[in-house]
C-alpha cells in the first residue's frame, strides 16, 4: 500500500477539487464516459456526483483508482471511496473495506481508520445529509396546504378545455408525426418532453407542471409531456391565476399538474374524434400490462398519467411508481414523490424519493428540492442548501432554476450568498422568451441596482416593465410598485446616470 504520507496529501487536493465541480449532469453520463474510456471526463463527474453523497459516484471513484483507470493506481486512496460506499451499504463495498485494511499492517491500519472518520465528518453520510438536504418542520408535518376557499388541495391535476392551434400549412399528419414505427411510442415520447411541431388545426395534448405563487399566480411552467404545438395552452395558463395556496392562514407556494388537449379528453371523444390514438395508445398499454422491470412500470404509469381516458384501477398509477422506484428506476422516484406530495400523502417519503432523484443529477429534481428547501412549510428554509441544488440544475439550463438562483443571489438574508454581477450573468443565459416574463424583469432590476457601481436608469426600466406586465397577469405586484416609489421618491422621477470622466 502506498505512503499514508502521500495519501493525505491526496485528501486535501479532493476536498479543494470536489467543491470546484458541483455541476453534476447525471449519474448516467458519469457511467457512459466509464464505459467509453473517457475517465478523465468520467471522474470529474463522479466528483461532483460525490460531493452530493452519491453511493454510486463513491464506488465508481474506489474502482478508479484501486485499478488505475487513467490515473495513477493506489489502493489507500480507493480504500476512503469504498468506505463512503459502505455507509449506505452499496454493493459490495463494505467486503472491499475489509480487504484493502487486512492488506495493511496493524498500525497502518490505525492510522487509516482514524483518516476515514475524520473524513467521514465532512463527506460522511451523516456530512452530507447536514451539509446539503432539507430539515423537516416536525411541527408542521400534521398541517395541510388548502386554497383559499378553504378546501384542501388534494386534487392532483386539473383540466382545461384547451385543445385546439390554429392552422398553419403544413401538411403533415398528427399520426404520422406522432408514430413512426409499428411498436408504437418510444420512450423518448413518454419522457423528453418533446414539442411535436407543424399539425394542421389539430389538437395538442399537453401535461404541464408548474409553480402556485403566494399571489395564486402560476410561473415557472415544466411540460412533462408534449404532442402538438401547446403554447397557446401554457399562455393561457399563464393568464389564468389558481386559487390562491394557504398553510396556517398564509399564502404559500405549491407545485401543481395541469391537464390541456388531448390530455383530458374522455374514452367516448378519444374514440370518436381520435381512434387511432385510442387503438395505438391502448395496445402499448397492454404491452407493459404484466412488465416487473422498473422501466417499463415507470412508462405504464406515465401513459395512465398522461392518457386519462386510459382504464385504470384505483391506485394502480400510485402502485406502479411505488415498485419502479423501488426499482430504482430515477425518474419514478422523482415523479412518485413528486405525487406525494402534490397530494400531501407523505411528505417525508416525498422529499426522500425526490432527494434520491436529485442526487443522481436529475435536473427536475435538483430544481424541486432547492424550491422546497426554499419555500416548502413542511421544511426549515435554508438559502445556502437549496442554492447547491438550484445552481446544479441551472448549469444545465433549466429555466425555472436559473430564475430562482438569480433570486437567492439577489434577495438571500444570507449576505454570503449576495451576488449581482453573478445573476446578471445568469440571467444574460435565459432564452429570449423571458423577456416576456415579469419575474425576469423583476431580477433584472434588482441586479442593477444592486450591482457596483449600480446602474438605477436600467433598473427602473426593468421594474416598470415588470409592473405592467406582472399586472397583465394579474400578479401581486404591491412589492414591485413599492420598490419602484423607494427608488424614484414615488414613482414619477426619470433617473438618468451622468458620465463620469476617467
């Protein structure tokens, strides 16, 4: 084994290093680059994975380097991998431990136990789980989100009779853009999103979630399934504010599922207006009936989800994620806590499900559980930790995070956490329809004016646009308008910056 000397020389280069490269992608693109013999790429990624607490990450890393792969071989550094593996029990990594501390002599042995622990304290389990995942609110976990007409928000989904674009020239049909094989939908249709373009007067199918604001207001929209041209659907929606999400008497944020098009259409008018949909979807259903791999459970559970005109049993959507996840199939862990806790069930196996998503760098739920560490009643809020996962899930361009980054750089009581010019240039990467968003517009304002030297003509601009279009929408803008009379003595002055000279 080599020098205990050099061996912890090597842990204060991983501790340096593995803060440096939070920007995990996933656990599968770690995995694709091992495979392909990529492992300077591939341990850069589990790096990052590992400085979340991947058990994975943690044991790909031993393998690494007890065999050398790409790197200089050594058996003591593969040792604090495997031990971190361990301690949630994967694999075979605790008979690892085992081997490589027999392999030493006794006082070696010593001293290495004693390195492991005092690693453990900051990358242990325990480490990790204080350092970056959410704190429940005991006290609240009894408590229930309602509207605000009292009612409790129990429902999943909601429906809207939106369902048509309007004609274009194409002359491409909607089975032929929506099927291009015999075997029906790929996976990629059930999963991706993906946005099915040029259908001629024909009618979209949308499954959209998105974000309650305290105002009632609905931002931050994610399609989780797409067929057509929804963006007429999602304007809508953007127009058409919830009733209002209360906890304890106070508004709140919450999570929500909308059902648009297709989506909600019923068995008799998907078979008269649509039957090829109808024969196609329902014999793919059938093909997944009897499937125990978590996969294919996860997509029957998703066609019953996205298809509601689908024959199911009472539960069984809920039965299917339970036993993909199980599986560890990722996806369904992050949509079957995701159903949790829209439906308030069991918060704590909702966050735990969503943070097990998380950690293997599934973008939707790095940005869930950075908002529900931010603003869930059911957890202590903490700026610090949901800005580890927002900012992961903003390197990977999900705008709704970008956003919310933005703003915790912006607004933190953390002031370690205050950064302008880094949300401007978060912001400068958003696509060009946010201009259109009143939250955009909002941030960009406070950037600079927070900015050093500040530059209040723009932000003054950028706040005014907001109010007007946050007023379209009708959102609460009481704050906006405020900040606006604070910064020009009520509202009417005209800032103009004047030139300095060099």
């Amino acid at each position: 084994m080599k020098s205990l000397q050099k061996y912890l020389v090597f842990i204060s280069i991983f501790i340096c290093f593995s803060l440096q490269n939070s920007w995990a992608k996933s656990i599968e693109q770690a995995d694709i680059y091992f495979q392909q013999q990529q492992y300077k790429l591939a341990i850069d990624e589990y790096l990052s994975l590992a400085d979340a607490g991947n058990a994975r990450a943690y044991y790909q890393l031993g393998a690494i380097y007890y065999n050398g792969f790409g790197i200089e071989k050594s058996e003591a550094q593969a040792l604090i991998w495997f031990a971190l593996a361990a301690e949630y029990d994967f694999e075979n990594s605790a008979e690892i431990v085992n081997e490589l501390l027999a392999g030493a002599s006794a006082a070696d042995q010593d001293k290495l136990l004693g390195i492991i622990a005092q690693f453990k304290k900051n990358y242990g389990k325990q480490g990790i789980q204080d350092k970056y995942f959410p704190q429940f609110n005991e006290a609240n976990l009894s408590e229930k989100i309602i509207y605000s007409n009292g009612k409790q928000l129990d429902a999943s989904y909601e429906t809207t009779d939106e369902g048509f674009i309007e004609s274009d020239d194409s002359s491409t049909t909607f089975e032929e853009e929506l099927f291009d094989d015999e075997e029906g939908f790929t996976e990629q249709t059930f999963q991706s999103s993906k946005v099915l373009e040029n259908f001629n007067n024909r009618p979209y199918l949308l499954v959209v979630d998105y974000d309650i604001a305290p105002d009632g207001s609905r931002r931050n929209f994610n399609p989780v399934q797409v067929i057509g041209n929804p963006n007429k659907g999602i304007l809508d929606l953007s127009y058409s504010n919830s009733l209002k999400p209360t906890f304890k008497g106070k508004s709140v944020n919450f999570v929500h599922r909308s059902y648009l098009g297709v989506a909600n259409y019923g068995p008799f008018e998907i078979r008269r207006e649509m039957g090829f949909l109808y024969s196609r979807v329902t014999r793919y259903v059938r093909k997944l009936a009897d499937s125990k791999v978590p996969k294919e459970q996860y997509q029957h559970a998703a066609a019953l989800m996205y298809f509601t005109w689908l024959k199911q049993e009472e539960g069984q959507v809920e039965a299917l994620l339970k036993s993909s996840s199980e599986g560890g199939y990722i996806p369904a862990q992050f949509e079957y806590g995701l159903l949790l806790y829209r439906e308030q069930k069991n918060i704590k196996l909702a966050v735990e499900l969503i943070s097990k998503a998380a950690l293997q760098g599934f973008t939707q739920a790095e940005y869930r559980l950075g908002r529900l560490i931010l603003d869930s009643p059911w957890i202590i809020q903490d700026d610090k930790r949901a800005l580890f996962w927002l900012e992961l899930a903003a390197q990977k361009a999900h705008v709704g995070a970008t956003l919310k980054t933005s703003e915790v750089k912006l607004l933190s009581k953390n002031k370690k956490l205050l950064d302008a010019l880094g949300a401007i240039d978060l912001l400068a990467k958003l696509p060009e329809t946010e201009a259109e968003n009143p939250e955009y517009l909002y941030l960009q304002a406070l950037a600079h004016n927070n900015m050093r030297p500040r530059k209040l003509s723009v932000a003054v601009t950028y706040i005014r646009e907001a109010i007007e279009l946050g007023n379209d929408r009708g959102w609460d803008v009481t704050l906006w308008q405020d900040t606006l009379k604070r910064w020009t003595s009520g509202g009417s002055v005209t800032i103009v910056e004047m030139a300095t000279d060099d």
